[in-house]
C-alpha cells in the first residue's frame, strides 16, 4: 500500500489554522489583552500556540489622484455635509463604430441641393437631419430638480489606451481640446421635465441628458457641413475605411467629447453609457399589393424613412473621469490628530504602520498562522438625508505597491494584499461597524523578508484604498452558483467614513498573532 508522506503534514497544518482562527476570534471578542502575549496552548501533537497582541499606528494620507479606469463617468458638483468638501466631476467619452459599419447606400439618401430641394445621391449634399449626444445615468447623488450646466468640448485628438490616465488628468488643461470645434453649453436637471411624468415613471424608462450638436459644424480642414451629423455622413461616404473599427473612428472621424460642469450645485450624475445620434432621411421602394379585377397585384413605390445611425460610448472605448476636490479642506481633514479618513473620489486614505519588528522578536523561528486586525469606525453625526456612502469594500496594499497594483489590473491574494469588507448590514441585521482583515500573516512574513534584503522607507507600512468590485457569476453543472471577483478598481463614488486613528502606544487598534511551532 501506497501512502501519501504528506499527510500528517497537512494534517497538522490545517488542525494548526484551525486553532489558531479559534484563537483569535476568541481574542477579538475579549477587550482585556494584558496577558494575551503570555498565553501558550499546547496541543496532542506536540504543536505549541502562543498569541499576542501589538499596537498599530495609523494616518490619514492625501489621495492627489486615483488610476481613472472605471466605466462609469461622473458629472456634476457637491458638497459633502459631513467635512464641507466640493467635488466636482467632469468626463471625457468616446464613441465606439461597430466594424466595417455601413450607412445606407448613397443613392437612396434624400439630399439637398443648394436651394434646399430634396434630391437623391449626390455626396456633396448629403446632410443629416439632426445630431445629438445622449449621456444616460443609472443614479445620481444630491437633489435632481437643481439646474446644472455643462459646456461639450469637441476634443482634437483622442485619449487612447497607449498611456494611463489618472482623476486629474484635465483633457482641456492638457490640449486635447479643439479651439475651434464645438464647444457647446447645456442647461439641464436630472429630472427631465420634457418627459411626461407616466414616461418617467416607468421601469423601462432611463434617464438621459441631451446635447443638441445641429449648429453649423467646420471641420479641422475649414470645411463646413449643416452640422456634426452632416460631417460624419459625408466623412464615410468619402473614405468608408475611416469607419472600420472603433480605433480608426477616434482617430480618423471624431475623438470624441469631454464634458465640463460650467455652473451649478447640488447634484452628481453617473453616466453608465453615452451615445451620439445622428438622424437622415433615406428612400426604399416599399412593396404593396392590390386586388385588380380579382387578380394580386403587386406595385413598388418609393417610401421616405427616417434613420438613426448610433455611436456607443461603451467598454471598449475608454472613458474617464476627472475630479476636483478642495485641496486644502482635506488637508485639514488629513491632519486631524482625532481620527482617519477613507474618503472618495481621489480624496483621504488611510496608512497603517505595521509592527513588523516586534511581532518577529524573539519569533523569527515559528510560524505565523494568523495575524488580525480590524478597524472601528466612527458614525457620522451630521443629520442629512445627501450624507455620503460608507465605503463598502477596502483593500490593504504595501504602500509602495499602491499604484502599481492598480496599474497592473491586479487581484488581492490574500498574501500581500487583502479586501475587508463594511461589516454593518440593514439587510441581515448585522451591525459590526468596522473592517476586520482576518488573516494578513503572510505580509507580515514578506515585509519582514524584504526588510533583510532590501528594505524601503515604506517597508512596514500599508495603505487601505475603498475598492470597487467587479464579479462574475457562474453555475456548475449540479447547479450551484459561485460569484468571482474579476477587477478591482479604485471606488469612484461618493463615499466618507472616519475610522478610530491608532498610536504607537497603547494603541486602540490592535493587530492579534497566533504563532505556532513544534516543541
């Protein structure tokens, strides 16, 4: 008989993890931690556990930008109840052509000479009948019925995905502006009141803004068309090719349109999808029979119809944000020696000095099998029905990996870098106000790893970041369904929490290790 070697190997070791999480969930649950470091368990296999707790530090730390890869635009202005910031968001979007599209043919397009007599099939004359950009958002922070205005800036070049784009990064600022395109101003309110009331209220219904783009439209050559939808219909049946895909379309055609908040307060729309319409009359010969003298008979005339050609602003074009916070309210939010921040858009994290040194003394031959930590927040005590979200999810990061691992599109490991998540919830009826990371052992090992062989001046210290989720569902065979988290971005919603700010002595956040050896 064959027999695995490993075994009692594993044996032990999972009976070791599952002590050791026992530990400190009791220790979680017990306030009085004087004598935790002098604890010891002996197990029957000869395996000793000692826990002990350490102080952790902590500080609010300023976010000048955040890597901008989410698909949701925001737009608008707000002031947060809670610490007085203004933040303001404004979007750049761009439009996706489905390959090697095709308006109809030239020759069934209904044209205009110059006298504005409708003809058929004359390039030089083709026009469109109207153009506009809708900008769809699926929810919105703050009071719908404020009126907001935005100015539409045709953009010169486009941002495309050969580079990274962070929250501050200003396409106006930065010269991706055309000085002599269309920039277009927009008076608006979430709540579209051009819209029957029993339209709005209907679950099917999606709230739109809408930029009307029928002025006279000049091109970057000085060639003048009626409007932006003109030049787009002109631009293909000229040179067909330029529409291949969506890369020849911004770069070719049209780069696309960064949106700016010009005025107003009080509300912050997220923009899921935009789209840009461009509306045309064409000609078909529309079959009708008839009944004559008891035989069918079947006659073609030519019937007008009105078509709408539409340009997507989806995931496989990029989109981006760009924010604008009161740098020096939340610098003065960051210096409160009281609490941490974690506050989103681009705003306050929060960095936590790990005591790597003294949980390693006298340790540096056993092994840590858990290492806990969790963090108290602090209720908000301003009344207000627009109070900011609670981030619901946070990531713990080296701090020098910080934007490195966004860069990349990295997952936490659960190795070196984790997720915790808000354990308050109306729902289940839980009401844990903080974050606990259950298991950050193995950072601890690697940081002390990397302070022997080439240590940084951030060696011991990690950042929690709010984090947005993406997940994937899927259903096996037997029919049980899992949920994958797929990305991880940096959370660009409205979001503000304090949380308890820990002291290098006598600190009130505490990082609980479970040590384990053989005697």
């Amino acid at each position: 008989m064959h027999l695995n070697a490993q075994a009692p190997y594993l044996m032990h070791s999972k009976f070791i993890a599952g002590l050791a999480l026992a530990c400190l969930a009791f220790t979680a649950c017990d306030d009085n931690t004087a004598n935790i470091g002098s604890s010891l368990a002996e197990v029957n296999d000869g395996v000793v556990l000692q826990a002990a707790s350490f102080d952790v530090a902590s500080r609010s730390i300023l976010a000048d930008s955040v890597l901008a890869s989410n698909t949701i635009g925001y737009l608008g202005r707000v002031k947060d109840p809670e610490t007085g910031v203004y933040i303001t968001g404004d979007f750049m979007a761009q439009f996706n052509c489905l390959e090697n599209y095709e308006f109809p043919r030239l020759d069934s397009l209904v044209t205009y000479d110059k006298d504005g007599k409708a003809t058929l099939g004359s390039l030089g004359t083709v026009q469109a009948d109207s153009c506009e950009i809708r900008l769809f958002y699926d929810n919105f922070y703050g009071d719908s019925t404020q009126t907001m205005k935005l100015t539409a800036y045709e953009m010169s070049k486009p941002m495309n995905e050969d580079r990274l784009y962070y929250s501050n990064f200003d396409p106006l600022a930065n010269g991706y502006i055309r000085e002599d395109g269309i920039h277009k101003d927009k008076v608006y309110n979430l709540v579209d009141y051009n819209i029957p009331k029993h339209i709005r209220d209907t679950t099917t219904y999606s709230p739109y803004i809408t930029v009307k783009l029928n002025d006279a439209y000049t091109d970057k050559n000085g060639k003048s068309y009626n409007n932006l939808g003109g030049y787009i219909m002109q631009k293909f049946y000229a040179d067909p090719a330029s529409f291949k895909n969506a890369l020849t379309f911004r770069n070719q055609v049209l780069p696309g349109f960064f949106f700016k908040l010009k005025n107003g307060l009080g509300n912050m729309a997220n923009i899921k999808t935009s789209q840009l319409n461009v509306y045309f009359k064409y000609k078909t010969q529309k079959a009708i029979s008839d009944s004559v003298n008891g035989k069918l008979v079947t006659t073609y005339r030519d019937t007008t119809y009105t078509g709408i050609t539409i340009f997507w602003g989806t995931e496989e074009v990029l989109q981006t944000t760009t924010f604008t916070n009161d740098r020096n309210v939340l610098q003065n939010l960051a210096e409160d020696q009281s609490c941490t921040y974690l506050k989103t858009p681009a705003g306050i994290f929060t960095e936590l000095t790990l005591p790597v040194d003294d949980i390693m003394k006298g340790h540096t031959t056993d092994t840590i099998s858990a290492a806990q930590v969790t963090l108290q927040r602090i209720n908000n005590t301003v009344q207000s029905k627009y109070a900011f979200n609670v981030p619901q999810h946070i990531l713990m990061v080296p701090k020098d990996s910080l934007y490195s691992f966004f860069e990349s599109g990295n997952l936490y490991n659960n190795k070196t870098s984790y997720m915790a998540t808000w354990g308050y919830s109306a729902s289940s009826g839980t009401t844990d106000n903080s974050y606990t990371f259950r298991n950050i052992s193995g950072l601890i090992s690697a940081m002390y790893h990397a302070k022997q062989n080439s240590p940084s001046a951030n060696w011991n210290k990690v950042v929690l970041v709010p984090i947005s989720l993406a997940t994937t569902s899927t259903t096996s065979s037997s029919g049980t369904s899992s949920t994958t988290v797929s990305k991880v971005s940096n959370d660009m919603s409205l979001t503000t929490t304090r949380l308890v700010r820990g002291t290098a002595t006598d600190s009130p956040i505490k990082i609980n290790v479970i040590y384990s050896k053989f005697k």
